[in-house]
C-alpha cells in the first residue's frame, strides 16, 4: 500500500483533549462546586463514551453537556490547555523528512480561536503541516471530516488511495473509509473499542506507535 499524505486529527491524537476536560470540569467556577474532587480516572463516569464517538466529549454529559460544550469552548484558558502528546513534534518532524504530507484538520466553533490555538500549539511544525479548520455546519456530514478531506483531496491534489486519516473517534473512522481513505485509530486510556464491523481498522497507541506502523506496512513510493 502506498501512503503519502498523513491527516492527523488534533483532539485525542496529537493533542490531550482531555486533559483540558479535566481540568475545566475541576476548576472552572460553574463546574468546580461538583467536580472539583473528582479523579483523574474517572472521567469517563462523568462523560459516558457515547459508541458513536468511541472518546470523552462533553457533549455527551448526561443533563449538562450542551451547557458544558458552549462554556469550554468560550473560554480560551481552559479551551487551549491541552498539550500535546509526548513525541508528537519528533515524529511530526521525522515523517516530514521521509517525504509526506502532512495535515491537520479541525470543525469548530470559531474558526479564527481554533486556528490560533493550533499555530501555537503546533508551532514547531508549522513550516511543514497545513492546518485546516472548518466552521462547524459548513459542511452536511455531521463530523465535517468527510467533506474536509474531500475538499482538501480536490484543493491540494491529492489521491484518497494516497492518504491515511489518524483519529480516535469512531465516526471519523467511517468518513476517511467513505473518501477512499484509509483510517488508522488512535487509541488513549478512555477511548472505546471499534464495532464489529470496524474491528478490522489498525489501532496504535501514539505517534510512535503510529510512525512504526507506517513504515511496517506501508511503502511512501
């Protein structure tokens, strides 16, 4: 198989989602009341893992996930703590050097703060990765990734067959495959298992883990 162009999703891939989760639910004035004790590990108690996103979403907060969401994301000290994952500018760094493309790709609210947030975070890269962000509703699919990677397949000329979509949510899985794309899951301590009829995608653990695949299994010419 013959891979040139990497979409790394940002949240949970190379960014700790939730570890901004965390600490917005334990300190931030509305939350801090109820959660300020809670630990670490349980997280998923307070955010159930829905099967669609296979990962910890606010949103998904049984009685005040909307209210949760819309508070998170307006407030830019808690919606930009998460750091990024060990390695991630290493092995960003390392596959741009072997010859691929690299992207990232988000759907959000504001589009300005999220592209801000990601050309700081992602500063020691950016001569190299094109971020991509996307308006949330912009597109018809509900993820915005199927219509994100179409668009940017048609934009930068890229071949779908070419191209590999690194995520941990479950439903962006479907979309890379609905493209032509390949998906690889990226799995963390609160992500949930594949569906059966999913069971077959590779799962990798971190960037690492993900740069060993590759190049286990995929050939760049």
């Amino acid at each position: 198989m013959i891979i040139k162009n990497i979409f790394w999703d940002v949240d949970g891939v190379l960014a700790n989602l939730n570890y901004a989760y965390y600490h917005f639910l334990t300190q931030h004035p509305k939350y801090a009341p109820d959660y300020k004790d809670m630990k670490w590990e349980d997280l998923p108690k307070v955010l159930p893992i829905s099967p669609k996103y296979g990962a910890l979403e606010l949103k998904t907060h049984p009685t005040r996930g909307v209210e949760m969401d819309k508070d998170f994301c307006a407030d830019y000290a808690f919606f930009s703590h998460r750091p990024l994952y060990p390695n991630v500018v290493k092995v960003l760094k390392e596959l741009h050097d072997l010859g691929y493309r690299q992207f990232t790709m988000s759907a959000t609210f504001d589009v300005e703060t999220k592209k801000k947030l990601l050309n700081t975070l992602l500063a020691d890269v950016t001569d190299f990765l094109t971020i991509e962000c996307v308006q949330h509703g912009k597109f018809m699919h509900d993820s915005a990734k199927e219509d994100m990677l179409k668009s940017c397949f048609e934009k930068y000329g890229l071949k779908a067959d070419e191209t590999i979509l690194v995520d941990d949510r479950i439903y962006n899985q479907y979309a890379a495959i609905h493209v032509g794309a390949h998906p690889v899951r990226m799995r963390c301590e609160f992500t949930s298992d594949l569906p059966e009829d999913l069971n077959w995608i590779p799962e990798v653990k971190d960037v690492e883990d993900f740069k060993n695949w590759l190049l286990a299994n995929t050939k760049l010419h």
